[in-house]
C-alpha cells in the first residue's frame, strides 16, 4: 500500500534524509511486510555478513511503548545476530507500511547465523565477534532514540502518505464533475443522468446512500427522482416538504447542510426511520441553478463522520451539475450554457494533468531543479521554465491568492498564457506587462496573484528579472546571499501597470533560488513560522550541493521544523546554478 501511494524515489530520499539525521540504518517495507528502500550499512558487522532484513515476521508482534502521538505499538524484530526496532505507518487507520530502525545487539547470537568466514577477504570468526560487539546495544524503552527515531519516521510517512492519498482522491473528485459534465453534453435523458450521478457521487465520498430530490415550487414538496442504496422500507416514509427552518430549507437557500447525529437532530423529519435504516452522518446540498432552487442532493453514512472541505465542495458542486441536467432536460434554449459548463469543467480536469512534474530543461551551461509540493487544496502555485526568442532560459515561480478549484483553474491559464507569449516576448517585463492586461480583464476584484521571471543569459553573465509582488529573487555568491528586491504591483489589480526589468550581474558557481510564500510562512505547532532567516540559513548551508539535492534539503529542514502541523499553502522552489566554465 505504501508504494502505492508514494513513489519509491521519494521513499529512498526520505529513507536516505533519516538514516543521515539519525545516523542509523533505514528500512521501509511494504504493508505486507517486504522491504521495499533499504539504506546502507553503517557498521561493520553488517558490511561484514551482507545481511538487511528483507521481510517482516507475520504476524508482527507490537508492544505497546508510552507515547502521546502515534504509533503507540512498535516491534522489536531480529534478523541473522542484530535487531530492528519497527513502527508502523498509520494512514487512515490503516497499516501502510512500516520504518524499521537498525542495527542492535542483544546477545551473540549461534556462530550458524551469521556468514561463514572468508579468510580470502579477511572474514574470521573473530573479527566478526568484534564487529557485532561494536553494535549499540538495543534499548527497549519508550525514550530510546531507537524507538524515538521509528516513531519518528512513522509518523512522517504517515501525514505524507495522507496527503498523497487525499490528492488521489481530489483527482478522483475532479474527474467525478467532469464525467457529469460530459453526461449534460451528450444525448441521455434526464433519468440515466441523474441515476448516474447519485451512483459516482456516493462511491467518491466513499458513502453507502445518495439521494437527489427534484423541487416543486409550487406545492413546496421534494420528490425523490433518483437513489443509490437506501432500503425501500425507507423511500416509503412519506412526503418531503419544505418547511422554514428544515435542512430542506436550509440547502434550497444555497447551503450545505451538515448533520453529525441524524437520528437525534430536531431537523430530521423521519427520525425513527433514519435509525432502521442505521443512518449515522448526512450532508446535503441545494442543487441550485441561476438563483432558483431545483432540487437537493444527499448522501448518508453509517457512522458519524465529518466531511472535508473538499467534500463539501464537490458536493456543492455536483449539486450545481444536477441542477443543470435538470434545466437541461426541461429547456432546450440551456444546451448552449451547458456547453460552456462543460468547457469549465474540462479546463479542471487538464489542471490535474498539468500538475504533474515536468522534468526541468537540459543546458549546456545551467543545472536546474525544481521542488514543487501542494497541500491538501488543489495547488494554486505554479513553476516552470520558459524559452525567450532570443535564447535566454527563463525560470518562472507563482503564486494564485486563495485557494481550491477558482485558484488552480486561474494558475491553468496563466501558465499557459506565459507558455504562448514566451514565444513573441523580448524580456520578462514584458511578459509580465502583458499576462497582467490579461489577468485584470479575465479576473473578479479580490483575485490575483505574484510571479516571479527570471531570464539567464550565461554568456553575458547576468539574470534579468520581473517581479510582480513576488518574493524576492535570491543569489547564492560565495556564501553571501545577494536578494534581488526590486518589483511591481500584483497581477490582476491594474490593467495599466508596466513592470520593469532589472538586471543583476552572475559569477561562475552562483546559485539562484526562487520560491513561493509557502517556504517562509510554513508554521510549526507553536504558530512560529520558518521565516527567511532560517530559508536564508539552509541556502547557505545546502548551496555547494547540486540543486537538485539542495531543494532537498532545504525541503527536509522545513518538514523538521513543521513537524505534524498541518499546512495551508503550497511549497514551490526553483533553483539554477550557472556552471563554471569548463578547463
């Protein structure tokens, strides 16, 4: 399960990040106990004998260790003379996987376990006792660093894995609004479609009943049009109305009506019905279209369960969808506006694509690499690496203000408007002066965002930059740090706004960093934030690493500082070295 949601090269960076930090050997291993990242030795014996273990015993035995955070259970586990101490990964209380902690010794093991001496390579009986008696002797207790450290990983892979999971099913929700709006655009009737969207609406939220309701305006009643899995005895309860004060009032005026406790809420119209029929949780929203109330869709669990944002606004906007299939069906005049609408939603869908990483681009006489890492909301920050007619590569970082679908929808065009202007643009002020006219006329007041260009010219040995609100521009020079601070308005604020181009002279060897606003406001659970200096810290202590491994790095240093506490914005870093001339 675990190399199913994370994948195996970031599973040995991490594992190689642990094993350097806590200077012992990683071992990750799969939920079914094989291994799947194994750091090397760091011993002798172990280097000695060619032993790691390679499989967890079946079943594992956990001991419970006093801890406030999970995992509360770890195993002690031995293999060929030493000892590992095992913590497994909780996500979504399920073992994904384990972190195995090693190498100890407890007591000498048979002189069969371990591998025949070799005195061809020097390999006795004796330099492998006084190996193994060069081991840490296991420790067992709840504050041994060993127990401490596979905890410590534990729960790391934990939060990472969950959030590689709730992305997988964000993907999943996007395509759900996407498979309705391509359902609106072909020649189904309105049965098929609703039917259809109550049968994928319930298996996305991962809920065992949903029900669409169609709206009468006239006699205020809600006649159930569509269902998935509710037993009969409960669809024969009686008549729906709706009445001021009721969830059905509520979600018609546009809400999304969440019941915790169904059976006990006072809203609940048929209480006794909900507990047969062994109801727990339900949300519900209005299915509104242009201000009019349609309909209302529901779905059920069968234990109290609180739905994410996410949720909530995939609801909302499946209720959006079905209320235009409805429209669609009864106005023949609302295909056009359908299509439009279905426009939209595929625009989402190519989001999710483009969120993948893209490989940064070969130079002869520039290293790149790129760190980009969304949280739990569809990404609103952006990088890429652009080509100008004239040759110079230019890297881009920005950053969408607020969050969700509207945000990463206006991160799509912008990074595609870039993209087509790259091509006729002479410099980055430019590209920024003319994305801004387009931004300003496509945006509502209140959205906008910062980007960051920075063009390279290696041959006359300096960086033109465009900043539009962005953060400053950083310059690594013989463990001096040089900030480009010069820039302009925001994008989307004012259409009139020329951003200027700055230009700063480059040595052989200089590094440039560019990041997004979720490098410093990244917070711990005290509320402090990483802040600049410490960024400022980790560029100078990680800057004669190749880029690649210094975002790396800089990336660990604020998951340590972090630790446990939940984000709310992205972390995007570019680095680009200038390589020194060849002798």
């Amino acid at each position: 399960m675990l190399r199913e949601i994370i994948d195996i090269s970031a599973l040995e960076d991490f594992a190689s990040g642990m094993a350097r930090t806590g200077r012992v050997r990683v071992c990750l291993y799969d939920d079914d106990g094989r291994l799947l990242v194994s750091t090397r030795s760091n011993n002798e014996f172990a280097r000695l004998t060619g032993h790691v273990l390679t499989q967890l015993p079946a079943p594992l035995q956990l001991e419970r260790v006093p801890a406030h955070d999970p995992p509360g259970h770890v195993a002690f586990v031995e293999s060929h003379g030493v000892w590992y101490v095992v913590a497994p990964i909780y996500i979504d209380e399920h073992e994904a996987g384990y972190v195995g902690v090693g190498e100890y010794r407890v007591e000498l093991p048979p002189v069969e376990d371990w591998t025949p001496p070799d005195p061809t390579h020097g390999i006795t009986l004796a330099r492998l006792r006084a190996a193994w008696e060069e081991l840490p002797t296991l420790d067992r207790g709840g504050a041994a660093h060993e127990v401490i450290t596979a905890r410590w990983g534990a729960r790391q892979l934990a939060a990472w894995g969950r959030r590689e999971s709730r992305l997988l099913a964000m993907t999943d929700e996007v395509a759900l609004v996407g498979d309705i709006a391509e359902l609106l655009t072909g020649e189904a009737d309105l049965q098929e479609v609703l039917d259809r969207i109550v049968l994928e609406t319930a298996r996305v939220m991962d809920c065992p009943y949903c029900t669409i309701r169609l709206y009468d305006a006239r006699t205020q009643e809600l006649t159930l049009q569509s269902v998935h899995g509710l037993p009969h005895d409960y669809l024969q309860k009686g008549l729906v109305t709706r009445t001021t004060g009721t969830i059905s009032d509520e979600a018609l005026r546009g809400h999304i009506v969440y019941v915790e406790d169904a059976p006990s809420d006072p809203r609940v119209l048929y209480p006794d019905e909900m507990r047969r029929a062994g109801i727990a949780s339900m949300l519900t929203a209005g299915m509104i279209y242009r201000g009019n109330p349609v309909g209302l869709i529901r779905v059920y669990t069968h234990t109290r369960r609180r739905f994410r944002k996410a949720q909530r606004d995939l609801l909302r906007a499946v209720a959006y969808q079905a209320a235009t299939a409805v429209v669609h069906a009864q106005l023949v005049d609302e295909r056009l506006r359908n299509a439009t609408m279905q426009r939209q939603l595929e625009l989402a869908g190519d989001l999710q694509e483009r969120m993948i990483r893209v490989p940064p681009p070969r130079h002869p006489a520039l290293e790149t690499a790129v760190s980009f890492d969304p949280t739990y909301e569809v990404a609103g920050d952006f990088c890429d690496f652009l080509t100008l007619p004239d040759g110079r590569l230019t890297a881009v970082v920005g950053d969408v203000a607020g969050k969700g679908v509207p945000a990463s929808l206006l991160m799509s065009a912008a990074r595609g408007a870039l993209r087509a202007m790259a091509e006729t643009c002479g410099g980055p002020g430019e590209l920024l002066t003319r994305l801004n006219r387009q931004i300003e006329r496509d945006t509502l007041p209140g959205e906008f965002m910062t980007v960051l260009l920075a063009a390279i010219d290696p041959a006359r040995q300096c960086v033109t930059y465009a900043s539009a609100g962005h953060e400053p521009l950083l310059i690594l020079r013989a463990g001096e740090i040089l900030p480009a601070e010069e820039g302009d308005l925001v994008l989307g604020i004012r259409r009139d706004v020329p951003y200027r181009e700055h230009t700063m002279a480059l040595l052989p060897g200089d590094l440039l960093l560019l990041y997004t606003d979720g490098a410093i406001e990244a917070r711990n659970f005290h509320g402090e934030e990483f802040g600049r200096e410490r960024l400022w810290h980790a560029l100078r202590s990680y800057g004669a690493h190749a880029p690649s491994q210094l975002l790396q790095n800089i990336v660990w240093d604020i998951r340590r500082f972090v630790g446990l506490a939940e984000q709310s914005d992205d972390l995007t870093l570019v680095a680009v070295r200038l390589r020194p001339p060849r002798t």
